[in-house]
C-alpha cells in the first residue's frame, strides 16, 4: 500500500537527483530552491524506512535501496506519462521508442540498426540520447529510457539492469597516418614520448586501458587529454602526433577511410563486450523487439567485429 503521504513532488525529485547527482541541479531543474529539494528528499527517504542517497562524496550516488526504488518509480512515472498521452491523443498515438547510445554504438552499430527499423516500423518514432555511461543506464533505470547500447556497464552499475552480449570490440591506439610510430617497431617507452589521449575515469573502458598500461609496466602516464568524444578527439589526433585510445567503433568511419590509423598491439586486455541493456523484468513492446533484432542483425553481419 502506497504512503499516504507519498506525492508526485516526491518522485519526481528523487529521479531528478538521482539523474543529476546533485540537489543543487535538482532544484534547478525542477524551479525549487534547494532546501524544499533537500527536505522533500528527507520526506521521501523517512517515508521509504531507507537512506537512498550516499552523501559522502561530491555527487550525491545512489544506494542500494535507491537503485530499487529508482526502477520502480520512474517505471511508475513513465506509466502515468503515457497513459496521459494517450488519453489526450487517442488510440492511434505514435509508437516511441527511447533510446541511450553510447559512442562505441553511435558510429555504426546503431545507425545502420536505425535505419533497418525505419523501413519495418516507418510510423515509429526513434528517440535518440547519447551522454556517459551513468546517466545512460540511470535514465534506463527510471524509465526515460527503454534501451541503451554500447558497452556492458562495470561492474555495479548493472543493478536493476539485463546486459545481451551482441559482440566483442577492441579497444585500439590510433593515430594520423603520418605518425613517427607508424610502420617501425615500438617499445613501452615510446607512448611516453607523445601526448596522450586516454577515456576518463568514468568512461566505460577506462578500466581496460589502465590495465593494458600496466601490464607495459608504465603504471598510469598523465594524459594530455582525457576525452571519448568522437569529433574533438579525430580533429586533435588528425593533427598532431596525439595517441588516442578508443573503442574502435567509434572511429570505424576514419580507419575504414585511412585518415586514423591502428598502431597494432598483442593484448587481450584492451576489449570489452558491446550490446543492450534492458531494464530487469520489462515487457519490450512489439516495437522495441524488432529494434533489438535488428541490432541482433547487423551485429551479426558485420565481420570486423569479434564474436558474440
């Protein structure tokens, strides 16, 4: 039975913090001033019996119970949603699909999916997010998402939360065609002698490339950047002698074109499984179904990419 208490004021802060990680943004965004967000969070977490927040660190993170809740209450609020969009609309509302892209997806694997879709279901209409792993999959936890794909989340982040294997993707050091290292043996040493760029902390395969460095004994070198994103990290490495570690599907595009190349290593470190996470227990609609065997699809057909 529902609190009596309980209002929507309450969920909707909740997922706004939770999306955000902080109450400040909250309150921003929700046009509150920051103690009615941090008492109407205080309401909610005596109502539930449960902290929902971890508050020891700069951004508010979830715990937990708040994870739990989060599936449920943004479940709940996209319900409402659209049970009110079809009311207005009537019957023959347009079907829409909400889907989180990561960069390792954006290049090809998705758009080519897309596309196919499009031709199947032309009345549907494709919502299209991209932005880091985390808010990704909290919007999928909450509802504003029905699918994200890319990388298989680290470990942790996964709660509430299926991952579908589609394949394995490399992880690669590209550089311009013209770099000194291209075509001649290279040691460790030499990735020291050029500008680095290397994913952040928070992307998805940092974990995989601090273990390759490691494993070359060169612990964690300082970074000239820190980046992932596809148009600012192909502008600086096109013209300088920058080595960019990245999924390799995100620059499919200019490998395949020769304007970035593969400087070629022997690690099995750099890798990691590539596909679609769903929220836990969800029923995906007809719709939905199609897009993910259209995923499914052209996962399967491209060649370049490892087995699933």
């Amino acid at each position: 039975m529902l609190h009596p208490r309980l209002r929507l004021r309450h969920l909707n802060c909740f997922l706004e913090t939770a999306r955000l990680g902080s109450l400040s943004a909250a309150a921003d965004a929700l046009k509150i001033s920051q103690p009615a967000a941090s008492k109407t969070i205080q309401e909610l977490e005596e109502m539930m019996g449960a902290a929902l927040f971890d508050r020891s660190g700069r951004r508010l993170t979830l715990l937990p119970a708040g994870r739990l809740f989060q599936q449920s209450a943004g479940t709940a609020l996209g319900e409402l949603s659209r049970a009110q969009a079809l009311l207005q609309g009537g019957a023959a509302e347009t079907c829409r699909i909400a889907a989180g892209v990561l960069p390792s997806a954006a290049s090809g694997l998705f758009p080519d999916a897309a596309e196919a879709f499009r031709k199947r279901h032309p009345a549907a209409t494709l919502r299209v997010s991209t932005g880091p792993n985390w808010l990704l999959l909290s919007q999928l936890r909450e509802g504003a998402l029905d699918i994200v794909v890319g990388r298989m989340p680290p470990t942790g982040a996964g709660d509430g939360l299926t991952f579908r294997q589609l394949y394995w993707e490399r992880v690669v050091p590209v550089v311009r065609p013209g770099h000194p290292l291209v075509g001649r043996p290279w040691s460790a040493e030499d990735f020291l002698r050029f500008p680095l760029m290397l994913p952040p902390s928070g992307a998805v395969i940092h974990a995989s490339v601090r273990a390759f460095l490691q494993s070359l004994g060169l612990a964690m070198p300082t970074p000239a950047y820190e980046n992932v994103s596809h148009t600012f990290g192909r502008r600086v490495v096109e013209t300088s002698d920058t080595i960019w570690f990245i999924s390799q599907g995100v620059v499919a595009t200019e490998l395949a074109a020769g304007s970035l190349t593969v400087l070629p290593v022997r690690n099995e470190l750099l890798g990691g499984p590539v596909g679609i996470s769903l929220r836990q227990n969800a029923s995906a609609s007809r719709e939905l179904q199609a897009l993910i065997e259209e995923l499914e699809a052209i996962a399967s057909r491209d060649p370049s990419r490892g087995p699933a």
